[in-house]
C-alpha cells in the first residue's frame, strides 16, 4: 500500500464561469514497469465501491468537503494506458527503430459544478440594486449633475466588481459568461449617461434659444 501526497495540476477551462464544471484527474504509472510487466487494475473491494458509486462513496468519506461551493456530480475509477517515445535514458534503445513504451496508467477522474447560486447572488444582487436606483433617479426631481453622478457611480460600482471577478480568476485570454453581465451593466450604465448628457445638451439648447428670442423681442420693442 503507498499513501501519495503530492500537486496535481490541470488546465481548466473557465468559459462557463460561474456555472462551469471542472473535471479533476489523478492519473498515476509506474515510472519503470512497462504495460507487459505490470497491469493495474480497479481495486473495487479495497475501495469498498462493490455496492455504491464512487461518488457517493467520496462524499461519505468527506474527502473533497474542503473545497467548499463545489458538489460532485460523478466519479470514475479506470485503467487505461499511457504510451512514450523517449528512450528514457536506456542506452539498448538509442538505436532502436521503435523506442515507444506503453504503460499502464490508473485513473481517478471526479467532475464537479461550482454551487453558482449563491455566487451570483452575492455579486449581481449589490449591482441590479445599484442600477435600478440610478434608473430611478430619472423619476425624481433631481438636477442634471446628480443624475450624472448617479450614471457615473454605477459604471464606478459595475467596474469594481468586474475587477474582482478579474483577481478571482487565474490568467486567461477568453470571456467568461459571468463577464457578460458586467458588459451589460457597463451598458445600461452608459446609456444613463448618455441621455443625461443628451438631456442636459437639449437644455442648454432651449435656454439659449429662448434668450435669443428674448434679446430680438427687446430689441423689436
């Protein structure tokens, strides 16, 4: 028996963030033994997975309960192989026409989704807020410079979240579905301002045709 402590790493493709899936694999060979040695097989008894799911029997045992807002949609234990073309240092092999070595591999895969409910509650919930009392500004007898801070505020507040959700997730190159409602916000936003500067511009217009109108009127009379 060997108890294995070690960092398994995988590339995680976060594209449907917050209501991604993540699939985590430990996959483990022995280094030496090629596949005509050595065969692993599912120890099924020993994993006391004769009669229950491997998932079920991974959330009986609390083994993933650390990684919190995550839930295990299945589980899979399975032997398949893993096939190399390096000689590996053997010195017979360096003139070999075929120096591919196939090993036998085992395989724990385990696929979870992310608990995005509350997620997204705790982080869209503050934002819908802030945006309808901006849009309801629009109702209330306020002055062009506040309705114009309310707009402003609201793409401050949309540009705050967006940044924590940039620092929550590791270096990517691609948008993410959570990201999209921020760019929606980021225009509802906009369009806030927008009609209030058109607004604020159409005034401006008035006044200054009425004062014209004023000074020809003065001067007719």
């Amino acid at each position: 028996a060997y108890r294995i402590v070690g960092d398994f790493k995988a590339d995680f493709d976060f594209r449907d963030y917050p209501f991604d899936t993540q699939n985590l694999a430990i996959r483990l060979r022995n280094p030496d033994q090629a596949r005509e040695t050595l065969i692993y097989v599912v120890d099924r008894d020993g994993m006391k997975i004769n009669h229950i799911a491997l998932s079920q029997r991974i959330k009986d045992l609390g083994s993933l309960a650390p990684l919190a807002g995550w839930s295990i949609q299945s589980a899979n234990a399975f032997q398949d192989s893993f096939k190399t073309d390096t000689t590996l240092g053997n010195p017979l092999l360096f003139k070999s026409q075929n120096t591919s070595v196939e090993y036998s591999r085992f395989n724990i895969e385990i696929n979870i989704k992310r608990e995005a409910t509350g997620y997204v509650i705790k982080s869209l919930l503050p934002l819908v807020i802030v945006l309808v009392l901006a849009y309801f500004a629009f109702y209330l007898p306020l002055g062009h410079g506040s309705r114009l801070g309310t707009g402003t505020s609201a793409l401050l507040t949309t540009g705050i979240y967006h940044l924590g959700l940039a620092n929550s997730l590791p270096q990517i190159g691609y948008t993410v579905v959570m990201e999209y409602f921020f760019y929606t916000a980021y225009a509802l936003s906009g369009v806030l301002v927008l009609f209030e500067t058109i607004s604020l511009g159409m005034e401006q217009i008035e006044l200054a045709i009425t004062e014209q109108e004023k000074k020809n009127s003065y001067r007719q009379g």
